[in-house]
C-alpha cells in the first residue's frame, strides 16, 4: 500500500517527515524534517498527519530567513491551537505536542541569534507557556482515561474467568472487592464529559471569548490511582518529554553546554530507534537493546550529509550500506561521551524520580572501535611554518589572507592563532573577548577571561558569557610578545567608533539547539592551514597550541596550582589551590609567566615582528577592514547594531 505524501513508515511506525523550505529550513537548522507519529496504526497515522500538516505547511509559507516574520506567523498559530475545546483526540495533541518541540527549538536558536520572541510579539512567551501547561493537562487526561479503559478491560476479563470457572470468585479480591471496584470504576467513566474543560487561559477564541483551562472536575481516580504517589504519575512521560525537561533544567541551572548537547544526541538515539517510548517502558531489555546498538554508529566522515545528521541516522546508513569507506567511533568516544552522557541523564532521571527503574548500564564496546590518539603539541619545526604563512608575514588583501602579498591584515584569525600559542586559550573562549576584558595593573596588562564584568555590576544570565567549566574563567598575563604585535592600537581603534568587543568581524556557528559554537572560524581556518603547509600527523589538531603553550610552562618553575589556573584546570580536591587571591598570580609567578623565553618563541616572533617592523616603515599596507561595520559577523551585526 502507498504512503500518503509527508509519511514514512521504519521499523513498524509511522512518521511524519517533510522537507522545509530553504528559509525555514535556514532558521531551524533542518532541511528535512522528521518526526513519530507515535503509532504502528495506519488509520491513526493518517488522522495524526493531518493534523501536523495544519501548522508545517503554514510554517513552511515563509519568505524570507527572518525570525521576525516567522514568530509574526506562529503568533496567529498559538492562539488558534489555545482555542481548542479540551479534552483533544489523540490526533490533535500529537500534532500539539510535535509543534510544541519545534516551537522550543526556533526560540532558542532565536535567543541565541539576538532575536526575543517577545520582542518580536509582546506576551509570545507567556501565550507558548499556557499552551504548554494545556498540553501537560491534555496528555495527563487522556493518560487518565487510557487507566481507566486499561482497569475496565481487567476487569472483564477477570468476570470472564470467574464464570468459566478458571478461577474461585473469592480468591485474591478480599471481601467486597468486586462491587466496590465496579462502583468506583463506573464513577470514573459516568464522570467524563469534555465539557469538564472550561477555558480560561487568557487569549481570544474564536468569537472572542477569553479561553482557559481549568482542572477537570468530579473525577477521581480509581483507589489505586489514589494511592499512587507523585512518582508513579511522573511515569508516563515519554523521552523526547524528559529530555526537553532535562534541557530546559541544565539551561538555566548554567550547566555545560558541551555535555548537554552530547546527551541530547545520544537520548535522541533512543527516540529515534525504540520511537520515542514511555520511560517506564524503557527495561533491561530495551536498555541491552540501544547498549548493542552504540558500538556500531559510524563516524560521520564519510557519510552523506542528508545522512549525517543524528546517531540514528548514522547508523541505519550503516546498517543498509555497510561499513565500506566508513569509521567506527573510538572507545574514548563512547565510554567518556555517550556512556557518561546516558549516566547523566538516566541520574537525572532518578534523582527526579520520572525513572523508577534501577540505574542502566551502557558500558558495551566492539573490537572494532578504534583506539584514541593522545593530542601531542605542535613541534617548532611546525610552530615556524604555521607563522611563516601569508597571513602573518604580507597577503594579498583583506580576503586573500593565504596568498603573499604586501598587506598586513591584524584580523581575528591572525590575533586567534598568536593569543592561542601565547596564551593557551581555547578557540571557544576567543570570539567574546570584549575590550575591557584587557587590563593592566602595575606595568602588566591580562586578559580577563570572565562571564561579566563585575566591576560594571550583575547582568541577565542571557548576557553572560559561557566558559567550558567554572575554571575556564580565569586571568592571564599577556605574553609581551602579544604586546609588541599591536593589540593595543586595535582596542583604541574600536573604542573610537563604540564596539565594545576586540573581534567584531568573529562569526559563531549556531548550532541545532541554538548554542553557539564560537570556535568554529578558527578551527575551520585550521583545516585549510594544516593541509596547505603539509601537517599530516593525526595527533595535532588546533587544540595542540594549547598543549604547546602548557608545554612552555612546564619548562619555567611555576607552581601547578598557578599552571592549572592558567590553563583554566580545576584544581579538584586540592583544597590549598582554593585559598589565595582567585585572580592574580604571585609576583614570581608573573615573572616567570611575563618572561617565559624559549627557542619555539624565537621561532615564532621573527616573521611576526619582521612583518610588524615593515608595516611599521610603510613596506606593507596596513588593512583594517573591521573598523568598516559592514565587514562585521552577522552576529555582532545584530547584537551590536540591531540589524
């Protein structure tokens, strides 16, 4: 039989998938979008897909890549979905709770890009915050009667036996437990009306009535539902359900966005494979179900992108095509990345107590892994020809920067390269560097790797600067190579025209769930300077500036509690490292820090400073293309202009 358009059938279910429009699919990260169905039903998946179909195609209707329109769209979309009468079929809160989940996405990528939905729309937020609680409340009603239906079916069966004779009325009832079941579980069905609903959430219906949701009255529940505690009613949440709770918590408790996303990943693996069951569905059984499965998800290297964009995927391409040209992941990937990621969040999970279960274990890994390379820092040999490039010593112009020429071009690639062999910050920690950020006192200028600026007062937690760990936040002596190449001139340059941050032109990579990737240009930079000067060894990549620079200081006497702040490590259990003043270092410290000489460094500043001297004389142009507001990102553009 013949699908309908928009449906595909895996595994025995049904999903919904359609391809999004170039300028939807630009907003929301996913050019093909898929999503359960949530039945093997075909009758039922027809009647879901309808409904669905109501919200994609209108979403689908956008023009422009513009968030304004897109929330100017949903807006009308809300307040119809807010209107419904409740309680909805199955059908209708599918759909809701599939608009739901795409809703939460585009917010967040929204916030992230500088764009406020209630900005955009005054009272979006709270209008998609009482549709949400309806939809709490729906799910919560119909799982409710699907008890009831679940006792009254037992209860049939159990009359049935008596009078076959399969079992003694008497035995396992107690006295009077027929009748009184039999009355509550009448009660329970007389009691159900849809117009138990009364609407009162405050936004217009269809004739302009204000609308609301009010707690279905007269109902009770069966004495075991009485009995039950808020544990067992936390149990019919579904994981796709559990893991937008799991995001929302660890967003704003400020938790590792890293860590997040790497469990979004793998518990989207078990929503995809197992069709995004009930946790309390998810047993032994299921959990040595996925525990097998995870060894066997390729690489992405290699795949086809419209393949490439979940575990799932992944793995069913693998599964179809076979292993030809394809990586498996290494052993380090899955029991430091997805096994501690499973941990976290089935802990979660019990600590909240929406998992009843005891704790699953995921710790299988295949022969056929592949064992991990330990980074090893860049040799000086490399170190030279990394700052012999173009880029460093004369290029042809401000968007030649690779090819020799007689401009000097001091962009975020350039500083991005010397700050992470001098300072050994991480890629991610360059882009938000804003110009107060760099201080002086006493002769010694630092740079202030911090959320905010507490000197300027508090600020909201959406304007506050995300590190990898509470240590990364941390003071570090600008090396007075830095100095001597003109970061300085840079900063009195920006202040001069009102940008606050010393890399206007740096353009994060938003990813799917609206974090921001701020590493991205520097890293991406770093694939094509590793093939163009022939770095070929598999154990450097872009982070090994950091080992290099670690590497220096391991050749001075400074302290490990000083290396460790530095190089933004907790210091663990180490309670001595806890005490002393957090930010500055000790002054022999600072010397050893502010002096550090070594062979690599006078590998490295001659191109840099020759290069310098000559721009200085007039032999190369100097370019400054970033004080021009029309050469900044597309971030900074709306965060700094409003555009």
């Amino acid at each position: 039989m013949a699908l309908p358009s928009y449906m595909s059938r895996r595994e025995g279910r049904y999903y919904l998938q359609v391809r999004f429009a170039r300028p939807l699919a630009k907003l929301t990260g996913v050019s093909l979008f898929r999503a359960s169905l949530r039945t093997s039903d075909y009758r039922q998946a027809r009647l879901r897909l309808a409904e669905c179909l109501t919200w994609v195609h209108r979403m689908n209707e956008i023009k422009y890549e513009d968030y304004v329109g897109l929330f100017q769209k949903n807006i009308t979309e809300l307040r119809q979905y807010v209107a419904d009468a409740l309680p909805l079929s199955e059908a209708r809160l599918v759909a809701r709770q599939l608009y739901e989940e795409t809703l939460k996405n585009l917010i967040r990528r929204a916030k992230a890009a500088g764009c406020d939905p209630d900005m955009v729309e005054p009272g979006f937020q709270e209008l998609f915050n009482r549709f949400v609680r309806q939809n709490v409340e729906a799910d919560a009603w119909l799982r409710h009667v699907e008890r009831i239906q679940e006792y009254e079916r037992g209860r049939a069966d159990m009359q049935a036996a008596i009078e076959l004779g399969l079992v003694r009325p008497g035995v396992g009832t107690g006295p009077g437990y027929w009748p009184e079941a039999h009355a509550r579980a009448a009660s329970n069905i007389a009691s159900f009306s849809p117009t138990a609903f009364e609407p009162t959430i405050g936004a217009q219906g269809p004739r302009g009535t204000a609308l609301s949701v009010a707690q279905p009255s007269g109902v009770e529940l069966a004495s075991s539902d009485k009995r039950a505690n808020s544990d067992q009613q936390k149990a019919p949440l579904r994981f796709s359900e559990a893991l937008a709770l799991y995001v929302e918590t660890d967003e704003e408790s400020n938790g590792n966005a890293d860590a997040r996303s790497i469990v979004k990943l793998v518990v989207q693996f078990i929503i995809d494979k197992l069709d995004d069951p009930l946790l309390s569905e998810f047993d032994e059984e299921a959990a040595a179900r996925i525990d097998a499965m995870l060894p066997d998800i390729p690489d992405r290297k290699n795949i086809p992108r419209e393949h490439a964009g979940s575990l799932a995927a992944r793995y069913d391409y693998a599964q179809k095509h076979g292993w030809d040209g394809l990586k498996r992941l290494t052993e380090a990937r899955l029991k430091n990345g997805y096994h501690n990621a499973m941990s976290r969040f089935f802990g979660w999970l019990i600590q909240k107590k929406f998992y009843l279960r005891d704790m699953p274990r995921f710790s299988r890994t295949s022969d056929e892994n592949l064992v991990s390379i330990e980074r090893d820092a860049f040799s000086t040999d490399e170190v030279s020809r990394i700052f012999s490039l173009p880029l460093f010593t004369g290029c042809l112009s401000a968007d030649r920067i690779w090819v020799k020429g007689t401009c000097l071009v001091q962009n975020h690639l350039y500083w991005g390269y010397v700050m992470s062999f001098l300072t050994g910050v991480r890629p991610g920690e360059l882009g938000q560097i804003e110009l107060d950020d760099i201080e002086e006192e006493h002769g010694i200028y630092y740079l202030q790797l911090r959320a905010f600026d507490p000197k300027k007062g508090r600020v909201a937690r959406k304007d506050a600067k995300r590190f990898k760990t509470p240590a990364s936040q941390r003071t570090i002596p600008l090396h007075p190579l830095i100095l001597d190449l003109g970061p300085l001139e840079r900063i009195e340059d920006l202040r001069s025209i009102g940008c606050p941050v010393l890399f206007p032109e740096w353009e994060p990579y938003p990813k799917p769930g609206g974090e921001m990737r701020w590493g991205q240009p520097l890293t991406k930079s770093f694939q094509y300077l590793k093939r163009k000067i022939a770095i070929d060894r598999f154990d450097v990549a872009l982070y090994s500036s950091r080992h290099w620079f670690a590497q220096l200081i391991d050749e001075t006497d400074i302290k490990d509690a000083t290396r460790r702040k530095v190089m933004g490590h907790s210091g663990g259990k180490d309670v001595a490292t806890r005490y002393g003043r957090k930010q500055r270092l000790t002054t022999r410290d600072l010397s050893e820090l502010a002096h550090i000489s070594s062979p690599e460094i006078d590998e490295m500043s001659r191109p840099l400073l020759s290069a310098k001297e000559r721009a200085d004389r007039g032999e190369l142009t100097v370019l400054k293309p970033w004080l021009t507001t029309a050469n900044w990102s597309d971030y900074y553009k709306r965060k700094l202009l409003g555009k």
